[in-house]
C-alpha cells in the first residue's frame, strides 16, 4: 500500500508557497537538485503531475492543487499532535529583531499563535531597520530576524519575494518637470539603495522631503501628498495607489526578498519553533 510521506509533503508545500525550486531550495537548505528529486518521487507516488514548472517559476497543476489542499492538512495535524507533547516543555528566551514594517505586516499572528503555544517562552524583540539587526545578529545580540536580503551567503531563508512597487496617496499629483518628492526610511533600510539606484540609473531628478524611522512616518507623508514612497504588495496601506512606472516616467523597481537569518549554531529549540511560525505566517500573508 502506497503512502505519503510527510517529508515529501513539507517540500512540496514549500515548492508551491515559493512558487519556485530555487527559492524553495534555500529556504530548506538543501540542493535544487534534492528537490526536484524529492517532487519526483511524489508525482511517481500518486501518478500524477503536481507542477507546471517554467523557466523561473513552478505553478500547481489542477491535481497539484488538489493534493495541496490534503498536504496543508495533514502537515497541521502532525505539528498539532507534536505541540501537544513538547509545548508545556519548552521554556527560554527568544530574542527577535524584525524591521517596523515588516512588523506591522506580518508579526501579530506570529505574536498570537506563538505565545499561545508556548506560554513559557519569553519574547524580546527590537525594532529597527535592517542594516542595524544584521550587525545584532553578528555581535550576539539576537537570535534571529526577519530583514531585507542584502546578499545571497546561503546563511538564510527567503520567505518571500514580492514585486517593488511606487505607491502614492489618492490626492498626490507631481508635475513631471519638478523633482519627485520620496519619503524614505534612513540609511539602512534594503529598500532605500535600492530606490535610489534606480532613480539614479534612470536620471529621474529627486528630492528626499520625508526621511523616517518607522511605518508611521511614510503613511502620514503618503496619506496627506506630501511624497511618494516604494513599497511591495504585501506592505501596501489603505487608501493608497500603485503608480504605473511608465505612465509618471519612473524606473522599474524589481524585487525585494524578505529573509530569515538565525544566529550561529546551535539554535535553542525555543527559538527554532519561533522560527518555524515565521515560516509559516510570512510565507502565507
């Protein structure tokens, strides 16, 4: 009798949520060639193909989809049952850095589920821009954190990656003539050189009228039309627009890729199950 087995499963979830091999591969640390072996066996298994994979992306086939659904499933059921015997046994402290907008976007299911799960498990967490928790992390500081990928060490897993988008409040208008007012966050920040490469590559004339440490800040100066700012689909605010980059004569931005990058080894089992609900919710939102 044939029968799924949970690790085929996992990768082949992650392969769907990453909609790519190779993103899927650094999250799980092991080779894309291990991976494609893995998704083999799977589709051998239940006689189907699971995946439609093109030059740079993988989409679920109608079956694909189908055992998706079974996979999710019996994925939480195991992490269900396993919680059930470890949770009351895990004690320590998890100290997390985590940028302000990531944190608005995607830390307060983290928050709600993690401590639910884990009452004896002691949450510090910084917020700071991400240049500063990569230096945390390499003076001790921190156990972990959720940053903007500056470079591809294989140290780290991708969670997501999403499109860079210039965003504007719904009364902002700009005279083409004039320099593009940005509201930014301050040196730094992953998405600040990556902006202002662009704009200098293009030649696009700009001007800085809103530097800012928090979330805060870039909604007010985008809310009342005092700047423009670049931001992903994941991040985007109420009441905010999507500019179409040809059509205001901007540089497209590319892709900005979120990351989870741990402390050396070796992780304490309190912090591997922070990172684990991470995984999970930032992958998903």
């Amino acid at each position: 009798m044939r029968q799924l087995d949970l690790s085929l499963l996992h990768t082949f979830k992650t392969i769907a949520q990453c909609k790519s091999l190779s993103l899927a591969s650094q999250r799980l640390h092991k080779t894309q060639a291990a991976i494609s072996i893995q998704l083999k066996k799977l589709e051998e298994l239940v006689g189907k193909r699971l995946l439609d994979r093109g030059h740079q992306t993988a989409e679920l086939t109608p079956h694909g989809e189908l055992l998706l659904q079974y996979a999710s499933k019996m994925l939480a059921l195991s992490d269900e049952a396993m919680d059930l015997f470890i949770k009351e046994q895990i004690s320590g402290a998890v100290r997390f850095g985590i940028p302000d907008d990531y944190a608005s976007a995607f830390l307060r299911p983290v928050l709600r589920d993690f401590i639910e799960r884990y009452p004896n498990v002691r949450l510090h967490i910084r917020n700071d821009i991400s240049q500063n928790l990569f230096t945390a992390l390499e003076q001790g500081e921190l156990d972990l954190a959720l940053v903007t990928r500056r470079n591809n060490d294989g140290n780290a897993d991708v969670l997501r990656c999403d499109a860079l988008h210039w965003v504007a409040g719904e009364s902002f208008t700009w005279m083409p003539q004039t320099p593009l007012p940005l509201a930014l966050y301050p040196h730094g920040c992953g998405f600040r050189g990556q902006i202002l490469s662009a704009l200098s590559a293009s030649q696009c004339d700009y001007e800085i009228v809103f530097e800012c440490t928090g979330v805060a800040g870039v909604q007010l100066a985008v809310d009342s039309g005092l700047a423009i700012a670049a931001t992903s689909s994941a991040l985007m605010q109420p009441g905010w627009q999507v500019l179409d980059a040809a059509a205001h004569g901007l540089p497209v931005l590319g892709n900005v890729m979120i990351e989870l990058r741990l402390a050396n080894q070796p992780v304490p089992v309190a912090v591997q199950q922070f990172a684990e609900e991470l995984r999970k919710q930032v992958s998903l939102r």
